[in-house]
C-alpha cells in the first residue's frame, strides 16, 4: 500500500479511534503479573471499572473480545436446554441468539423490525405468560450497534418487576459503555457485558462482565461446564488485583488511562459529548434527505448513526468510494442491512474538528459515488453544533 499523508479516519463504530495517552500507556514493558507492582494495577482497574459500570458488585476482566464475555454470561449462570428470552433488535441480538444456540441452550426470540429497541410491554406480556417460570434470563443489548438504536434499560427492568418474575437480565453494552449512560446496579443489571474496543477508547482485547449477588447465587447451581469463563475462578483472584491465568497486562495500562480520560472529563460531560456529536450528524442525514431505520426518535443512539441508502444504491461501493478518496473507514451494513445500510461511528475520542471531518468525507463520498441527495448536511451539522454549545458540568 502506497503512503497515505495524514491520518486515518476510523469512523466505524468499534473499535474506536484510540488517543495517543493511551497508546502511551499501553508502550512500557509487559510486568509479571504475579508480583506486587500488577497487584496495584488490577486492584486499580477493577474499582475503576466499578465506578464506569455503577455497581458496588463483582466485576471481572477477561483477555478476550465483547463475544468471549456473552458466553461467559450466558455459561455462568445458566443449565443445559435452559430457556432464555431474547429480544431481536438487530445484528448483534441475532449473534447472541445464535451463540446461546450453539452452547446447548433455547433461546426464544422476540422479533423485531430493525427498526427500533426492546418493546418492554412485549417483554412484560411474555413474562407473565411463563407462569412455570420455565424462562431463566432475559437477554437484550442496550445499544444495538447494527441500527443504531440505544434500548431503555430501566424500563426493562421494570417490566420484569410488573410481571413479578425472576429471571436474570443480561444486558450487553459492548457498544454503549463509556459513551452513553449505564447503571448495572440501579437498572437491576444481573450480568453485564461490555468491551474494551468501543467507548472505553482502547484497542480490542478486553471483555468484562458485572455481576449480580443474585446472578453470583446463580452460579452456584448453573450445571453449563466453564473453566476459562468460569467466575468463581476468576473472583477469588481478582480480590486481591490477581487474575487465574496471564492476563492482557500491557491492555490493562491503557485501561487504567482511559478511566482516568473518563473520569477527568467527568462521565456526565461525556456523554453530553456524545448526544451533541449524534444531534448534529442526525441533522446533516436529514438535510442530505436519506433514512436512518431507528423510528423512535427517543431510542437513537448517541453513538453512531446509520443511513439507510437510497434504493438501488449500494453502502459496499458508496464506503469503498470514501475509503479510496477520503482515507476513511465506515461502518458497513450487518445482517441483513449488508449492502443497504452504513454507519457513521461517533464514538470515543472524538470532538467538533473530528465529525465534521467526518461529515465532509460523507458528503463528499455521495457526490462522488453519485448517491442521490440534498446539499447542505455539513452546513446543518455545524449549525447545529454552534447553536448547541459545548456546556462543561463542574
Ligand atoms: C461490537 C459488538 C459486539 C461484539 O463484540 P466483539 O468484541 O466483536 O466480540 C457485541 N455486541 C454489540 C452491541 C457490539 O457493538
């Protein structure tokens, strides 16, 4: 590949742009992590993933992508031919499904249009019907990354209350941790997942689960065989800043850093970063006049964007376009949205400069690509982020 000037612009929406202090974090020797100097790191990351996650329960850390931590939610707490609920929002609930399949379980899926975020009446009408309480979890993803479109969690949670059952919710945040709202223990979260490769700003290669006193007590009578996934394995450990086997180390330096980042610009004051990047890349899809498929404008996610193409136009030619011209990365449509959808990643270290670079390389790409639409979408995105200025919470 020949010298490209400048640097990429990894827009996809995970893993993210990873910022310089963490690459830095991440460049020192690799130590051993039996020793006394690892304890302080581990003991560190642990209680900073609490703080991020809002639990005062157990967290554990794998060396492993966002899917090791769905087998490990699903392996710890739950039996053979165990029935679990699931709700299809898209891509990424789809793979899950697949995945509790394949483990020996029977997953039942309530289906979704793409087209928006978990329906908690539906779930709540389920639960009721399960008088047996043949159901032992209910598992849903806060930010379906395939359509962009972030579910409410706490009404989930309360949902389950009103149907006075007692499974276990698993909620996957792989994509929405460290970029929009999360709260395990107020949500009455059982089992978390989350990875390290998305708002948490850090290459892929870390996975975590929150868990749960109830879904802790799970586990000690699920009958699905774990070693490596396995908690019990892991918490003993983790208690004093030690993990049962080598852990990702120089991984675990970039994630000291990146909760430090988080926590230096304040949570709050990230996530109104997030929501004011999502506003205005809203704005400029709108003025270009194309869709994105989230219906419900209270469920759009603050994370990325997706835009449906116009009819006979392809997303696989439209991003090569850009990549080609622009040296920037998009999204690509998922399952069933392949060739009809992309998505614009607004996530992470990111700033005002950095989407509208972005935006630029969008519009530029559908002039390009012959891509029918309205001029004008940089214009409004800029509007939108001057009439929404930057507020700092102290
Ligand atoms: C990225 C993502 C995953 C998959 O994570 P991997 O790290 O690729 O295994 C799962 N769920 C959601 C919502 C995601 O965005």
């Amino acid at each position: 590949m020949p010298h490209t000037a400048g640097r990429h612009f990894l827009q996809i929406p995970g893993p993210s742009n990873v910022p310089d202090r963490i690459l830095r974090a991440i460049d020192r020797p690799t130590i051993d992590h039996r020793g006394p100097e690892f304890q302080q790191l581990g003991l560190e990351v642990v209680s900073g993933m609490k703080r991020i996650l809002n639990t005062a329960g157990a967290v554990v850390i794998y060396p492993s992508s966002g899917t090791g931590a769905w087998e490990a939610a699903l392996m710890n707490t739950l039996s053979p031919n165990d029935k679990v609920l699931m709700y299809e929002t898209g891509q990424f609930a789809t793979l899950w499904k697949n995945l509790a399949t394949r483990l020996g379980l029977q997953p039942e899926f309530i289906g979704g249009g793409w087209d928006g975020g978990v329906d908690a009446a539906a779930v709540e009408q389920r639960l009721r019907e399960d008088k047996a309480h043949a159901i032992k979890a209910l598992c849903v993803v806060h930010n379906e990354t395939s359509t962009a479109v972030t579910s409410n969690i706490a009404e989930v949670r309360k949902a389950i209350d009103r149907a006075k059952h007692p499974a276990l919710l698993m909620v996957d945040t792989i994509s929405g941790l460290g970029s929009i709202e999360y709260r395990h223990d107020d949500w009455g979260v059982d089992v978390t997942i989350a990875g390290s490769q998305k708002g948490l700003m850090l290459p892929p290669g870390l996975a975590f689960n929150a868990i749960s006193d109830k879904a802790l007590a799970a586990s000690k009578t699920a009958k699905m065989p774990r070693s490596y996934w396995s908690w019990e394995e892991m918490l003993g450990p983790i208690k004093n800043g030690y993990f049962p086997y080598t852990p990702a180390t120089n991984l675990l330096y970039g994630l000291r850093e990146a909760i430090a980042m988080l926590e230096e610009e304040g949570l709050d004051n990230v996530f109104r970063r997030h929501d004011r990047h999502a506003e205005a890349t809203r704005r400029a899809v709108m003025t270009w006049g194309l869709d994105m498929p989230c219906k419900n404008e209270t469920e759009y996610s603050s994370v990325l964007t997706a835009v449906r193409m116009p009819e006979g136009h392809s997303e696989i030619a439209f991003r090569k376009v850009v990549l080609d011209n622009f040296n920037m990365s998009l999204g690509s449509g998922l399952g069933k949205f392949t060739d009809k959808v992309f998505r614009i990643g607004h996530l992470g270290d990111f700033n005002d400069l950095t989407l509208m670079g972005a935006l630029a390389g969008v519009e530029m790409g559908l002039a390009l690509a012959k891509v029918p639409h309205h001029k004008g979408g940089v214009d409004a995105a800029m509007a939108s982020l001057t009439e929404n200025e930057i507020k700092s919470i102290t």
